[in-house]
C-alpha cells in the first residue's frame, strides 16, 4: 500500500518536516499561534493526502499534548475520507484556564491510516448471545 502525500506549502520538506514512520503531523505556520484558553483553531498542515480507497485516515492528538498540556482535538477524532484531496488541518481546542503558544513545526496530531470494512446490512430479530450480552460501561469488571 502507498500514501501519496502532497505539499501545499514550500516549508513541507524543509522547515516541516513530512510524515514519517510515527505518522506525526506538524504545525505549518508562519509565526507562534496561541490557542486561547478554552478556546480552539484550526492549524494547518501544509499536507494534503491521497488515502486509499477502502481505508481511512483517523487524526488523533499526540498523548502528550492531551494529557500534559491539556491540548485535545476540538472534536475528539478526525477521519479523513478516501475520496478527500483538500488541505489536512487539525482541529485543536484548549481545555486548560490558560493559553497554550504552537511554535511552527510542533508536533500536534498523529495520522493512522487504517481499512475500512464494509459489511452487508441485514436487520435481524435477534442478536447472538454472547457472555457479556447488553452488558454495558464497566460491565467486565475492569
């Protein structure tokens, strides 16, 4: 399988660098950018990508930003379709009482490319039993 990825910013390769095996994405930015406290923004990539048809791209926040500084995706995962050719952009909201500064080239999100099934849809009277059956939150015991 092959990503084809696509620079729209000349600092692709350069000052930002590519995706690479850790699939993390950069911040592609002229300046610092402040993401205000509780607020949220749209950062750019600089990328656009060429997902295969039958995956499908999921943006996740790096565990660091979310849990160290409090930094999430404004709506919590991104999927990115096979068919989309636009410029990537991450949504990125503040939870914390304070602002958080994005220098140019942060790492902010992380891109997972992964298959997308497409089962045929059958309504059924009834589901098969399984030991856990409707059991729901916190039901395992774990």
């Amino acid at each position: 399988m092959m990503l084809e990825i696509k620079a729209l910013s000349e600092k692709i390769g350069r000052e930002i660098p590519l995706p690479y095996y850790a699939t993390d994405l950069h911040a592609c930015i002229d300046a610092p950018l402040t993401i205000p406290a509780g607020g949220q923004v749209v950062v750019p990539t600089g990328l656009a990508v060429a997902i295969p048809e039958g995956y499908v791209g999921i943006v996740a926040v790096r565990s660091s930003m979310g849990i160290r500084r409090g930094i999430t995706l404004s709506n919590a995962i991104g999927v990115i379709d096979s068919d989309y050719r636009g410029p990537l952009g991450v949504g990125l909201r503040n939870t914390t009482g304070e602002d958080y500064i994005l220098q140019p080239g942060d790492r902010m999100a992380q891109l997972m490319v992964v298959p997308v099934l497409r089962p045929e849809i059958r309504l059924v009277e009834e589901l098969p039993e399984t030991a856990r059956g409707a059991g729901g939150f916190g039901s395992t015991g774990r």
